[in-house]
C-alpha cells in the first residue's frame, strides 16, 4: 500500500493537490485539495456593491 | 511546448524567431515598437537589434502563487503581429504551472533545474501575492509555501519581474480586510533585484519591452518609488486621456448611458481615478491596442496603483481633488476657469454647480 501525491497538478487555474491511495496498482481512495485560499468574501463586507464586482470578476 | 527539451536546446533570440518564421521586416518592427514603448527615440532600434540577435534566450520560470491567472491570460493572448511569438520564443520558459506538460514531482524538477543550473542568470517572473499570515499556509505548492519557493527561486534569479498587482503589492489578495497576510514580492523577499509591473492584469508589452531592456542595455530600466518602470508609469492616465478635452470643456458623463457617456464625454464623475493613475494604458493600451476602459466607457480604477482597493474610495465616486500637473484645482474649479476664460457666465455657473455634484439639471449638449 503506498500513497501518492500529484503536487502540484498543471495546467489548470489554481493551485490543486492530488492524493491517493495505491493498493497493488488500484487507486482504492483519493483526495484533492485546493492549496491556495485569499478570502475574497471576507473582502466584500462593508463594501459599496456597484464595485463588488470588479473584484469578484478577478477570482 | 516542449519545455524540457528547451534546456538542452537554447538558441539565440534571432534564430528562434526565424525558426518561428518571423521576418526580418516583422522583427526589426517590433524592435522600433519595443524602443517606443520604452519612449526611447529610434537611434536606440539598432542596439535592440544587435543585443536580441547576439544574445541567448534567457531562461525564465513563472512562479504563481495567489493569483487568479489573469496575468498569464494576458501574457498569452498578445496578439499584436509576431508578439505572441515573440514572447513566447524570446524567452525561453521552463516552468508555468498554467501551461507545462509536467506536472507533481516533474514539474518541480524542472524548476529546481533552472534554479540550479542557471543559478543568478535566468529571469523569475512571479504572479499573485504572498501569505505571510499564519506561517504562510494560504498559498502552498508541492508542500512549500510561496514564501518558501520565492525565497529560493527568486533570490537566485538574475533579477525577478513582479507581473500584476498582486505580485507587485499584494493586489485583491491585499484588499481590506487582507484575509491572509498578502504582500508583494519586493516586500515577502527583501534584497532581491526586482521590478514591479502592476496593472489588473500586467500589459504584456511593458513585460517585453523591460525584458528588452534588460538584454539590450544590461540593467533594469528607471524605476519610480513603487518600483514600476517609468516608461510605463511616469505618466498620469488624465494628461494623456483621449477624453481629456472633455474634462478641460466640462462636459462630464453624469449617468450611465446619458448623452455624455454616449458621445465619449470625461467619466470624472462617475469616479475615474485617472487623474490619480500612472499608466501608459492610454498610448499602449489592450488587445493589441484595440481599446482600453476609459475608450470603452468605463472609470479608470486605478489598478496599477498601491492598495487601489482600498485607498482611492469607492470605485463610482469621485476623486476629491485632481492633483498634479503644475496645479492644484478641484474639477469645478477648472470647469469654472476654462467657461469663464471663454466668457460665457451663464454657462460657467451650470458647469460649476454640476461639477461640485449639486442636483443634476439635465443632459447637455
């Protein structure tokens, strides 16, 4: 049994990680995970709306 | 792109480009675009030339890190004639998480190569921002942290190219509240030689023409105090502005879809930070020149500048003051100044009380 790890996955926009789990040439569980986080939302707050946009159209 | 294969493989800049099929005409144009982007005059075209004929792609590897791929989709969608070839084949990339075959432990090495093997002479680039928050856990790739890999490859680089505003300082990933600690790359790395080249997203040509620069001259170009080049934000947006004419006549867009913004009127009061923005979008502008936002009708945002999120107010309201330019005047008063100099002082009062925001009257002629 051995686990494996894809870090990080190209060509694709962001950041991703693959995991999964090897048993005798099967993949028996796999994980994916986002490595990248800016909290966007936490931005909108108290935010005039008419602009929201422009920062949300950059995610 | 085989990008492994260009390691072994690096011919000079000329030869790439004919093996592209660019010709020599297309070529020495685009060294005349470069020099006037860098507001260089044309006695400058043949020392572009001779360096981007004699000198070796440089290795560069394109680092991102809190970034939304916008600088990359920019990068790649030049289309100005021969560019999209030009930056792709002036350079020699070795590493873009975006575009690489490689991926995991493939791609990695790839990087680790270049940072070995061409260690202070390849070119970093690097797009989006850097946590620094919390051991700088929001941004990691293949188990590092983006502090952790610019540390290595851009303290190794000849020198690192901080493409967008986000890599430049910190841009939305920086937005108030900064959820994640975001800073820069000048700022996450000290010490290192770099330059910014902010804008959301970069301008694919001031990339090139700084990457020219470096080859044909040897050293950075003249940086101001954010450390952006100056041949590309030395000069405010509202003294070059098509729509300028409009703000010196006081006729102002004060309505989405008035008669003003349908004729191409000043949007200073829609909340174009323009007369606070240096950028050369106006002369250079996007899609190969096709247009920029104020052509297209909407408020200059300012995104080339520190915390525009932030610091300039909210994007649809005015600017306070117009600062610069051997003056220092609110809009109304400038209204006010150029109607009366043209002695119509029925007029001056309408444009001077609409400038100052007071309850619109109705759309002028």
């Amino acid at each position: 049994m051995a686990k494996i790890a894809i870090d990080p996955i190209t060509r694709i926009e962001g950041h991703l990680r693959i995991e999964a789990q090897v048993d005798g040439g099967k993949v028996t569980d796999a994980w994916s995970s986002g490595t990248m986080w800016r909290g966007i939302e936490l931005m909108m707050k108290n935010r005039d709306p008419r602009e929201v946009w422009t920062l949300l159209s950059r995610v | 792109m085989n990008l492994v294969s260009k390691l072994k493989d690096n011919p000079s800049i000329a030869d790439a480009l004919k093996k592209q099929g660019v010709s020599r005409r297309d070529f020495i144009k685009f060294c005349t675009m470069i020099a006037a982007t860098l507001s260089l005059p044309s006695s400058f075209v043949p020392q572009i030339v001779e360096a981007l004929e004699k000198k070796l792609k440089p290795y560069v590897v394109w680092l991102e890190f809190q970034d939304c791929a916008g600088d990359s989709e920019s990068m790649l969608r030049a289309t100005k004639p021969t560019i999209a070839e030009i930056v792709l084949d002036v350079i020699s990339l070795e590493y873009h998480e975006t575009i690489m075959a490689g991926a995991g432990k493939y791609a990695e090495k790839a990087l680790a190569d270049v940072v070995k093997n061409q260690k202070g002479k390849y070119i970093a680039i690097v797009e989006g921002a850097i946590p620094l928050k919390d051991g700088g856990v929001y941004c990691t790739i293949g188990g590092r942290t983006a502090l952790d890999i610019a540390k290595e490859v851009c303290g190794n680089a000849a020198m690192t190219l901080a493409v967008g505003s986000c890599s430049s300082w910190g841009g939305i990933a920086s937005a108030n509240p900064n959820p994640t600690g975001a800073v820069g790359v000048g700022k996450a790395v000290p010490g290192i030689t770099y330059v910014n080249l902010p804008g959301c997203p970069m301008n694919v040509e001031n990339v090139t023409a700084t990457i020219v620069h470096y080859l044909t001259f040897g050293k950075l170009p003249a940086l101001d105090n954010e450390h952006r080049p100056l041949f590309a934000h030395g000069k405010r947006i509202h003294d070059n502005c098509e729509r300028r004419p409009h703000f010196d006549a006081g006729q102002f867009v004060r309505k989405w879809g008035d008669e003003g913004h349908r004729r191409g009127w000043c949007l200073y009061e829609m909340g174009c930070k323009g007369p606070e923005a240096h950028f050369n979008c106006p002369s250079i502008r996007w899609n190969a020149g096709t247009s920029w936002p104020i052509q297209a009708g909407h408020p200059c945002i300012a995104c080339a500048s520190t915390d525009n999120w932030d610091k300039f107010g909210p994007i649809y309201s005015r600017l306070q003051n117009v600062p610069g330019a051997g003056y220092q005047a609110t809009a109304d008063k400038i209204g006010l100044g150029i109607a009366a100099a043209a002695a119509a002082g029925v007029a001056a009062h309408a444009i001077g009380s609409a400038v100052k925001g007071k309850p619109e009257k109705k759309d002028e002629k």
